[in-house]
C-alpha cells in the first residue's frame, strides 16, 4: 500500500506520525534535537517574558493611577484671586453637573513639623471629616487611631513613612511651624503650634506616607490665616478618562472667576513617559520570541539536509509534495505551538504570585528588589490583561507558523534522484 494510501487528506495521521517522531532525540540527530530544544525554551522565555513584563507595567501604572487620583481631585479648581471665599456657594454649583461625585474644599500649605527626635518637611491639607473619609485610599488604610471626630479636635493624621522617620505614634504630640505667621511691627513672625496625632495612614505610595499631614479644615483656615476661605476645590468626577467632556460644564458651573487644571496635565509627563517605556520594552523583548523563531528556521533546514534520504523514500511511495511541506511544517509548529502555551502557563503563575516571588528572591540575595523610595509603591503589582496575553501568545505562534514555512517549502522540493544519488 502506497503513502498516498495514507496521506489522502491534509494533516492525516501518517504525517503527523513522522513529524512527531523528526522530533525525538537520536543519537547522530543529538545537536539538532538540541537547537530543537533551545527554541523551545527560547519561546518559553520570550511568551514568559513579555507576558510578566506587560503585566508588571500595567500593575504598576494602575497602582500609580489609584494612588494619585486616590488622594488628588480628578479637577482641581483655582480661583482668579488666589483664594476661594464664596467657596460653600460654587461647590453646590459644581456639585448639580452631571458626572461630578463630590467636590472637596480643602487649604493646603507647607510646614515643618517637628519632634524632640527631629524634623521634616511636610505638605498640610486641610480638609473636613466627612471629605476626608470620602478618600478611600486614606480612610481604608488608617493604620493606627482613628478618623472619627476628626473635625471636633486639634488632632492630624500622618502618613507611615513621615511618623516612621519622626518617630511618633497616635497620641504623641508634634509641632507645626510655618513661616508664614502673624504680621508684627517686626516682620512676620512664624507660626508655632503644637498637635496631637490622632491617626496613621499608609497608602502604600512612599512619596504620599511621607510628606502628607491632614488637617480639620476649619483648623487649616486657622493656622494657615485664612478664615472662610479656601485655596482650592477638588472635583471627583465618575469617569476619569472622560474628564476633558465636564470641563466645559464645570467651568460654567464654577463662574468666570475661576481656572482648572485635570490630572491628565497634571501627570502627563509622567503617564506618557510610563507609556513610551512599556512600548520600547515590548519591542525589545519580542526580539527574544524572534530569535527563538529563526532557531526554529535552522533547525529545521538542518533536519531537511538529514532527512534527505527519507523524504526520497517518501517520494517514491507516493507521498505528494504537500504532504512532505506539511510534515515538516508540522514539525516546527509543534516547537512554537507548545513553547507558546508553556511560556503562557510560566508568565501567568509568576505574575500571580509575583509579589510572593520577589520577597523570596530578596531573601535569598538579602536586598531590596523593590525599593518604594525609588518605585513608589511598597509591593510589586502584576496586572494580568486579557487583551495583552492573546496578543502576545498569537504574535508567538504567528513568528512560529511563518519560521516554518521556508523549511517546509524547501524539503517538498526536494528532487527524490538527487538526494537518493549520494546515499
């Protein structure tokens, strides 16, 4: 019985039966089996790679993303005049544009805050209890005391990382000085005033933990002299990517005398830069995948010089030209197929254990793999994104589909006299 017998519709069992078993190790086949298997495991590498390191981007600019628009209004408001003083009457304006979640009055002013141990900079804002607790990323991470009566007292809530380098706890007493005091026929005096510490956030952002100190509101006007007034109006809007379609009405609603500013000018610099960065590192490390690709590409040819003979054979039986092409094709696309869903596999476990990982790793090697004052996060996030990994795991198996086809077209052309001559 003929190959062809075999071999009458594309992809039958006979041909898949050869070019599973091109696949084994033999002995004198031993470096082409190894090329074989470093392309594998360079596929495995890249899909890997490329899946951990989109995912890791995408946490982190996620992470970064909460964070900021966690603590800052998605608009921030400023009056002409430097100062709000009608600012109860323009809030429940904004208040009434569709979109608008809240609107938070708040002062805000630098000082250096004290304690017996030592000092630092710091940046107050002065916001009231109810807005304060409107901040999730403050009020669902209170780590020590309390925001309750916050508005009552002379208490401040700090951030981790300012009370770490301080030295204090709830209910230590640290004092404020700002410069900007009381007006005396000498000059102005600085500010002096001592508080006690009624909570301790940690947001998890080390630029946040350590600078921010919040404030009663109606102690801020106090403190910063600025009785009824206040410095500026944060808005939270429900869809922060369609901020710019509110603008309009938020700048009819807050009148003529007013200016603002959204987060997308306020970090466009820094979301951009994040964005450029994950693009040039797709493309770098999708040159991994490439190089994987083109091993297969000689692998292959090398199998189609030493299996010559065999194709020969497969001629003279009856195999066709189509089924040799796909027997080879067969061959190198099993190396891309299953590098590709191991590589899938490898990328998801590490980028769901992630954080897991690189406390082990910092273990091992006894550093900091993530250091917050450089990251500004306090954990390694990983994203997984549905689109991303299908993108990734069809550009692996397309740049493994195309090395084959070369190989494949050049071993169905190969003349059965001519390779059977110097057998």
């Amino acid at each position: 019985m003929s190959v062809t017998a075999h071999t009458g519709r594309p992809f039958a069992a006979f041909e898949w039966m050869i070019a599973l078993r091109y696949l084994r190790a033999r002995r004198k086949e031993g470096f082409i089996s190894v090329i074989a298997g470093f392309s594998f495991i360079g596929i495995v590498l890249g899909v890997a790679t490329l899946i951990i390191v989109l995912s890791v981007m995408n946490g982190f600019r996620n992470e970064l993303f909460d964070k900021i628009l966690g603590l800052n209004g998605h608009v921030v408001i400023h009056s002409m005049t430097g100062n709000f003083t009608d600012f109860e009457e323009v809030a429940e304006r904004l208040r009434k544009v569709k979109g608008v979640e809240r609107v938070l009055p708040l002062i805000e002013g630098q000082a250096m805050v004290s304690t017996t141990a030592l000092a630092s900079g710091a940046l107050i804002r002065g916001l009231s209890e109810k807005s304060l607790k409107s901040l999730t990323a403050i009020s669902e991470n209170v780590r020590t005391g309390t925001l309750d009566n916050f508005d009552d007292g002379t208490g401040i809530a700090m951030g981790a990382r300012l009370a770490n380098q301080l030295r204090v706890k709830v209910g230590d007493k640290v004092t404020l000085v700002s410069p900007r005091g009381a007006s005396t026929p000498f000059g102005t005096a600085p500010r002096v005033k001592r508080y006690n510490l009624s909570a301790i956030f940690e947001m998890g952002m080390s630029e946040y933990d350590n600078t921010i100190i919040f404030m009663p509101l109606n102690e801020a006007q106090r403190y910063f002299n600025k009785q009824k007034r206040v410095s500026v109006l944060e808005v939270v809007v429900d869809k922060p990517d369609r901020v710019g379609e509110l603008r309009p009405a938020i700048l009819k609603a807050g009148g003529p005398s007013i200016y603002v500013t959204d987060w997308r000018q306020r970090n466009a610099s820094f979301f951009s830069a994040l964005q450029v960065e994950r693009n040039v590192m797709f493309i770098i490390l999708t040159l991994i995948v490439l190089v994987a690709a083109l091993n297969i590409v000689s692998g292959l040819i090398m199998l189609v010089k030493d299996k010559g003979a065999d194709i020969a054979i497969l001629r003279t039986m009856g195999a066709t030209r189509g089924a040799i092409m796909r027997i080879f094709f067969i061959t190198g696309a099993s190396i891309g197929v299953v590098g590709t869903i191991a590589g899938l596999l490898l990328g998801i476990v590490v980028c769901l254990n992630i954080e897991s990982i690189r406390q082990f790793v910092s273990y091992l090697t006894s550093t900091n793999l993530f250091s917050p004052e450089l990251y500004y996060l306090s954990q390694l996030p990983a994203e997984l994104d549905t689109g991303e990994v299908t993108t990734v795991a069809l550009m692996a198996l397309t740049l493994s589909v195309l090395a084959t086809l070369y190989p494949s077209w050049r071993a169905s052309q190969l003349d059965p006299v001519e390779a059977l001559r110097y057998e």
